[in-house]
C-alpha cells in the first residue's frame, strides 16, 4: 500500500506513522530523517537542506520534493511506503502526483489526522525537556516529574522549548492549516481521503487508521470517510 499520513503538530503524526508501517510491512518515510541521511551523507541535496535548516529558513520545496524523489525510486518501496510530513503544501502534492505517475503508480489512501486545537496546545505547551539530557521528556500533566522543575533521571533542570510556548504553537498551527488544507481538498477530490480522531490512546488511533484503510475490524466510531 501506497499510503500519505497527515496531521498538524501534535497529534501524534510520527508515533502513528512509526506503527502504522510496520503493522502493514511497508517502509515509513519521513522528510525529517531524509534530510538527515543526506546531510550526515553530505550529498548535494543534504548541503541545500541544511544551508537552510541552520539559517532557520524552511526547506525549498525543490529541495524536499528532490529528496523525496529519491527515496521513492529506492527498491524497498516497491512493496509500499507511508508517507509522513510530505507533502507540506499543494506544489509539493501536484509533485508528488508527477513522481508517481512516473512510476505508474498512485496513492492508495490518505489518512487525515484531527484533532482540536486545545488539544494540541496542552500536549505541547505542557512539554518540559531536560537540560542535561533532551532525551529525557516529561509533561506537566500526564507525566509530570516527582520533583517539579527536576528531571527524575538526572536531577537536571526542566525547561520549556520556545516553539512549545502557547502562542508559538498557536503560529505554527494556523500555518499548518493554511498550507495543508489544500493538500487535504486536492487528496479528497478523488475521495482518497479518510480523517479519523487523534484523541486517545495511541492503540485505539491506530486501530482507525487501519479501519481507515480496510485492514481492521474494530469500532470505527471515530473514522469519518471524507
């Protein structure tokens, strides 16, 4: 299966992704580690993305679309892949829809993660990372430190990143909304789309995505076909 997963921040993109391929034995693809392998690789298109990452700018999109591209001409996708933070807006998507048809192939499903905003600004706003370790993780409602403000594994201070502030994540959410609500509309025209709820447990998200794509059979309550 040839699958596209989106969803703004915090919804737990990445973790549904991560399970999602591997429940299905297809390969999960994601920008993020892709700009890594090429810049760790120090390709062309590694050198571009990073050029731009450090000077805080977001990726080109010739840049992301070139390391997409390659990725998908990769043999281990012939079998599938999941998609995951691509496309990010319409001119990445109509590219998207070049590659593979390039390939003689098409996407199988998009997945739409919802979820409502105040939702996402507890689950980031509430992050508190330690200073000695950014490993170590908590938050201040579902899994707080025993001692506030103290990392429990290390004893480090506990701070908030400046993007998980409130009125930052408010930013990055309206930006989210006004790139990708046209990927969504172009992805549901031919009714490839399916949005499902990103409350909950992450099992029970995961079993709507696979009802989303007719590989479960659990109550599918909180999967709406678009």
């Amino acid at each position: 299966m040839r699958i596209l997963l989106l969803g703004p921040p915090g919804a737990g993109k990445g973790t549904q992704a991560v399970r999602l391929a591997a429940h299905l034995s297809i390969q999960h693809i994601s920008t993020g580690d892709l700009f890594r392998e090429h810049i760790d690789q120090g390709t062309e298109l590694g050198q571009n993305a990073h050029t731009n990452m450090r000077a805080g700018l977001l990726v080109p999109d010739e840049v992301t679309i070139g390391v997409i591209k390659e990725r998908l001409a990769r043999p281990d996708t012939e079998h599938g892949f999941l998609l995951d933070g691509f496309p990010r807006n319409l001119a990445q998507a109509e590219a998207l829809d070049d590659i593979l048809a390039d390939s003689e192939s098409t996407l199988d499903a998009v997945i739409d993660l919802e979820i409502p905003e105040a939702e996402v600004v507890r689950r980031i706003a509430g992050r508190r990372l330690c200073r000695r370790d950014r490993e170590h993780i908590f938050h201040v409602d579902h899994s707080p430190p025993e001692v506030a403000g103290a990392c429990d594994v290390c004893g480090g201070e506990l701070y908030q990143r400046d993007d998980d502030r409130e009125a930052t994540v408010r930013r990055r959410l309206e930006v989210h909304r006004s790139a990708t609500a046209p990927v969504v509309d172009h992805y549901r025209a031919p009714g490839l789309v399916t949005t499902i709820s990103a409350l909950g447990q992450v099992q029970e998200v995961l079993d709507r995505a696979l009802v989303a794509i007719g590989q479960g059979q659990v109550d599918a309550s909180g999967a709406s076909s678009g």
